[in-house]
C-alpha cells in the first residue's frame, strides 16, 4: 500500500511494508500532524498507538525509512546519516519513501504534515 506523506508543501510517496503496525496506520488514516525537522529526519507524534511485535524492533534506520518509535509514539521519516543510525533504538519501519528525499533536507523547523492513502 502506498502512502502520501505531506509535510509543509512537499510531498512524499511511501510505500508501506506490510507489517502489523504498518496496516493499523493505513486503517487510521487521514492522520494531521506537527512534524519537526533536524538534520536526519521529519518527526512528529501521533495521537495513538500502532502495535509492533518485538521482533519489528531494530536500532538505526536506511535513509528513506518512515519508522515508529513506539516509546512515544514518534513516527519519522529519515533522510540523512543511515551509517551512524544504529546508536538510535527502539525503531519499527513501516516502509520506504519511494520518490526523492532531496526537497526534505531544504526544510527547516515544524511543518504541518498529513498522511493519506494515496490514489
């Protein structure tokens, strides 16, 4: 299934991979959010929980990754410094941005965001 992910005016195509806590978030869609940009990523918390299987758990990220911190119910989607990514814990991918992460590194503090099925 694929997603658009809306954050400011760029938009963002990510293809969810199937997992529990990827599906629950395609039922709960739309979703709104507030998402922060740093120098790695787009992170926003949601308003709810997705289940995640301690087996999804995994330190670190690929960049392109849309991943859920279940500590905090942060979801994030990364664009930068995959190769140092792994002192990051607590990581659950929900899927992969399929289009260019390029106009994301040109954002700068919070952003509305929206995540929707895409058509």
């Amino acid at each position: 299934m694929q997603l658009e992910l809306r954050i400011g005016e760029i938009v963002v195509p990510v293809e969810l991979n199937g997992s529990a806590a990827a599906c629950t978030l395609a039922e709960r869609l739309p979703q709104a959010l507030s998402m922060s940009t740093s120098s790695v990523g787009c992170c926003g918390q949601l308003s709810f929980s997705l289940p995640c299987d301690a087996a999804d758990v995994h330190p670190g990220w690929s960049d392109g990754d849309l991943n859920y911190k279940p500590e905090g119910d942060w979801l994030a989607l990364f664009f930068d410094d995959e190769r140092n990514s792994a002192r990051y814990g607590g990581q659950v991918t929900l899927g992969h941005a399929a289009g260019s992460l390029d106009a994301l590194r040109k954002l700068s503090g919070t952003n509305d965001a929206s995540i929707t099925i895409q058509a």
